[in-house]
C-alpha cells in the first residue's frame, strides 16, 4: 500500500517539474506580497485592541485589587477594634480601670505589630488620644483646629470613613480608617488604624509602559492621592487631562459606571485612558499611555518584514532555479523519509496506548483501594444515624477524605483536605487515615485538640519535616468531632470550620489558622476544643474548601461561604438526606459547563 503511494507521488513530480516550478514561483512571490502587507495591517490593529481590552484593563484590575484588598482589610481590622464591647465600657467608665489599661494597651500594640499597621483610640469622654507608638499622646481640644478632625468624625454620624494624608516633607502617604466606636449616633469615641500606602506608590512605577504613561488614583473631586510620579501627588488630575475628559471621569464615576476606556487625542499626540471606581471606596483608579509608545514596535515589524520578503524572494529564486538546471527532485526521499517516520510513528502510538492502559488500570485499582479505606454508608448509618456525604474527587482519587471510630464513649469523626489532587492527594489520605488509627487505637478517650496536636506531630515524622528535609511542604485541612453519648459534641478544626443549624439559626465554629503536618504549623497555643450542647433535631455541617471555591454561575464567581450557609438555612425544612441531594444538584447546576476546580467533600448530620 505504501509502497503504491510513493510510486504514485514519483509520476505526478516528474511530470511537467518546470512548469510547476515557475506557477509556483509567481504564486509565492504574489502570496508573500500579500501577507507582509495585511499581516503589518493586522498586527497594527490587534495590539491596538490588545492594549485596549487586555493590557489596559490588566493593569488597572491588578492595582485596583491591591488597593481594594489593602482598604478591605483595614476597614475590617478597624471594625474590630472599634466594637470591641470591653474597650467601649472602659472609655465610658473614664479610663479608671488601671488593670484593663494594661490589657487595653497590649491588644493595640499587638495589632499593629501583627498587621503593620498604626494603631489608635480617641476618648469621647475623656478626650485622650491613644497611639500604639506614643500610647497616651495628647488630649483632644475643640479649640484645636488640628483636632477638628475627631469632632468632624463624632458628629458625621457615619460608621466608618477614609481619609489620605500625603506628606511631602516626609515623602510619605498614609490611609486612615477612622471607625465610630460603638452607636454610630452616641459613639464612645473614635478608633481606627493608618496604612502606609508609599509601596503602593512604588508599584504604580513597575507598571508604566514607556516614559508618557501615569496611573493615578484620585478622589472624588479630582485631587490625585498617589501617583507613579511622587510630585504629582496631591494635585489637581485636571492639570494633566483635558477638562471634557476630566470631568466625564468624575461623573461617570459618580454614577457608579463600571471601567471605561477613552482615546484622545494631546499635546504629544493619541492617548489611550482607562479609569475605574474602587469597590472599597469612592476614590477613582485612573491610567493613561502614549499610543506611540506602545506601537513603537511597529516600524520594526515593517522593515523587519520588507527584509523577510525580499531574502524569501531570493532564496526561493536560487532554489528553483537550481532545481530547475540539475532537473532533481529533492521531494522523492522527502516521501520516503515520511513513510518510515509514519510507520515509526504508528508503533509509538501503539507503545502508548498500552502504557495508557495501564496506568488507567493502576489509577482505577488505586480508586478502589481508596474507597475501600472510606467509612461504607452502612457503618454511617449505624454510627451516626441521620446523615448525608457528599464525596466528589476532582479527579478518579483525590485528596479529600472522611474518617469514622466508635469509642467506648461515643464515636470521633475526621473530615480532611490533603495537599494535591490525584494520585499524590490520594496517598497522603492513606498516609493520614492509617495515622488516625494509630493515634485512636492508642487513646481511645482523646480530645479533637489532642488529636490535632498529635496528628501533626505524628505526619511531620512520617513526612521527615523533623529532620529537615523541606524540599515539599505537603499537609491537611481537617476538623475533627468528637460525639459522647451523653449528648456533649467537641470540635476542633485547623483551617476548617463547623457549620451548627439550630432552631432556625445558623452559628459557625472557626478553626485553627494553621494546617496540620506543614513545616510552620505549631499547634502550642490558640486552640481549644468547643463544646456544643446537643438536642434533638440539630444539623451539624463538616465541608472542605472544594464546595465553596468551585467557580460557576453567570459571572464564574465561585460559590461563595455566604451562599453555602443561606443554602443550609433554606433547605433545613428537608429531610437531612434529601437536604444533601439538593446540596449537590445545586452545585452542579451552578458549576455548568466550568471544570470541576478542587475535590469536593461535604457531611451533615442530624441528631
């Protein structure tokens, strides 16, 4: 058959060779022409709308997300600080309680060492101004235009407002969050903290394109509060834009217009300028470009291309003109070569579709070994009575897994996420069930704390993480229930929570911030089991990180915490087994058509 082929191929080349030469010739000369031409047009127009839909809109997501994230964090640290219930009596009672001052003083020092953070108290009533550097640095005075800003605040009735404060003495530009401690309408007094947004200011620099782009952001009336550019800081954005475009971003801002992109044309020739309003806040995220500086590259794709047209005229020239005089045909051993690389190409592909096949065997026997170590639902049942799992591998094994023991006293329950997905996530479960084990078959009567602590340990040996050996960091997300027949539930989770539905009402049990067998993980300190007193008809809900981050929906958000809980709460009415066949048919209709993103594992239990 081949061997026809190629005789085939021979005849049709030897015949009428020049004429074909010089056809093809006059064609590739034409069709090279043509090419260099629209593909200079192409090119011109692509990275024009690249650089408006992409790399405009990159760029200013990028900052936005930073500055978004920085204010979010503030606003929430703050919050805190500002509703703390003890510190609220303690500056209504005057400050008098000296014991509370210390702790008072440790907790603001404590933060903003953690976070980086500035620190600060105002008392309504005393008028004393707390800082963690200074601790006690003034008392405020109405008669001090420099302390207006307390008073402003004490009297604007608002929860929570932003303020910048650029330096230019010090070069320095701060964010204060300034939070109403208490009733927004009879505050105790004002808390807040200070970030330093000079770093931010510097990574406006790493994104400039060229010597005529700025980013600045501004505030509602146009006063630019960081710049690339430290001296354009606290200006006017007016001084730098046309006043039409200068006020089309103030009022579309103000409308609540999502990002926009204009092109005009300035002193140094067409712009292009991409604005967006922060989600934190009111303040306006604006950057702008010289066209010419990013389509410089142009005039060297131009003569870059003349060049390659006329080197490929001559080439192709010589080419045939040496075919053409010797009367060879180079194409005869081509057509040979190709029939060998064909058949070495069909035994290669037979070579891997055998090993294929096994390691598709491997892995499917690995899921059944997998399954196998897996509480089967009749011992659920039997143990935990009304129930639903929902255990769903991203891929044919995975890295999440669930864990039952009876006890003398009642029964402990494992939820677990291991690191990596497949194979990999598959044998660290292993690795974890087989330790659980060891540690249950040793200490019956075991608190989930102690487990967590003793599982931790236990995995860093196995893991050789004691001897230094850091060349991976793999771990697990776990939480642990511990049930007593005398209706006493104990949890303890590290980096996963305990969702409790309760006579309506839905109340969730933080973790520990630490995983469990990582390098940095030490569980000495900070956590402690949580009791919950049990009564009939209670649903408790165990999920790991996959149900929650799988992305899906109109705009390919992930499902969300908050989604996850109002879900419970609306379907609490359903049996609990019915409740965990609505849970998974509701992500599956929002996941669509997306990739599953993690493996996916879910248990309620009803008492």
């Amino acid at each position: 058959m081949k061997t026809s082929s190629f005789g085939k191929y021979e005849r049709i080349i030897n015949k009428g060779t020049m004429n074909i030469i010089v056809f093809a010739c006059v064609i590739i000369v034409i069709a090279i022409l043509a090419t260099g031409i629209s593909s200079y047009i192409i090119v011109k127009n692509a990275m024009i709308e690249k650089l408006q839909k992409q790399d405009l809109v990159y760029i200013l997501k990028s900052i936005s997300a930073q500055i978004d994230d920085r204010i979010d964090r503030a606003k929430e640290t703050s919050l805190i600080l500002a509703d703390n219930p003890e510190i609220i009596q303690w500056f209504q009672e005057g400050e008098t309680d000296e014991n509370f001052k210390k702790l008072f003083i440790k907790q603001m020092t404590d933060v903003a060492k953690t976070l980086n953070y500035t620190v600060f108290f105002t008392n309504r009533r005393t008028g004393h101004y707390w800082t963690n550097s200074n601790l006690l640095t003034d008392t405020m005075s109405k008669d001090n235009i420099s302390d207006r800003w307390f008073y402003d605040t004490l009297a604007s009735d608002r929860k929570i407002t932003l303020n910048i404060d650029h330096n230019v003495v010090l070069n320095q530009t701060n964010l204060w969050i300034n939070t109403l401690m208490g009733d927004p309408h009879d505050p105790a007094g004002v808390a807040g903290v200070g970030v330093d947004l000079q770093d931010i200011s510097k990574e406006f620099g790493n994104y400039k394109i060229g010597n005529g782009s700025n980013l600045w952001l501004i505030d509602t009336t146009g006063k630019i509060s960081i710049s690339d550019d430290v001296e354009q800081s606290g200006g006017r954005l007016s001084e730098y834009l046309p006043a039409g475009i200068f006020t089309d971003i103030l009022k579309n801002a103000s409308n609540g217009e999502s990002m926009k992109i204009v092109s005009y044309v300035g002193q140094n020739g067409r712009k292009d300028l991409v604005y967006q309003k922060l989600k934190s806040c009111n303040w306006i995220l604006v950057f702008q470009i010289n066209r010419s500086e990013t389509l410089g590259l142009l005039n060297s794709i131009m003569v870059n291309t003349l060049v390659s047209v006329v080197i490929v005229l001559i080439f192709l020239i010589l080419v045939f003109y040496t075919v053409s005089s010797k009367i060879a045909n180079p194409y005869k051993k081509t057509l040979q070569l190709n029939l060998e690389l064909e058949n070495e190409i069909e035994e290669r592909t037979t070579e891997l579709r055998e090993q294929n096949s096994k390691m598709t065997e491997s892995i499917y026997y690995a899921k059944t070994i997998q399954e196998s170590i897996l509480p089967s639902s009749e011992v659920l049942q039997r143990i935990l009575g009304s129930h639903f799992v929902l255990w769903r591998p991203r891929d044919l094994v995975g890295g999440d897994f669930y864990w039952l023991r009876e006890t003398k006293i009642g029964w402990i329950l494992v939820v677990g996420d291991c690191t990596g997905h497949g194979v990999p996530g598959a044998l660290m479960t292993m690795a974890v069930n087989s330790i659980l084990s060891n540690i249950v078959s040793k200490n019956e009567v075991i608190s989930p704390t102690d487990m967590i602590k003793d599982l931790n340990h236990q995995l860093k040996d196995a893991l050789n993480k004691e001897k230094g050996d850091y060349a991976t960091d793999d771990g697990l997300d776990a939480a642990i229930l511990s049930y007593e027949n005398s209706g006493r539930l104990l949890f303890a989770g590290a980096k996963m929570n305990m969702y409790v539905a309760s006579s309506g009402q839905m109340t969730v049990y933080e973790g520990h911030r630490n995983g469990i067998g990582y390098i940095k993980s030490i569980f000495n300190d900070g956590i402690s089991d949580t009791i919950v007193s049990l009564r009939p008809g209670v649903r408790v809900y165990l999920t790991t990180d996959g149900y929650v981050d799988q992305n899906g929906g109109p705009h390919n958000y992930s499902f969300s915490k908050r989604r996850f809980r109002t879900n419970l709460l609306n379907t609490l009415d359903l049996p609990i087994t019915k409740q965990g066949e609505w849970l998974e048919n509701e992500l599956t209709s929002y996941q669509g058509q997306e990739p599953q993103r993690d493996d996916i594992t879910v248990l309620g239990i009803e008492f």
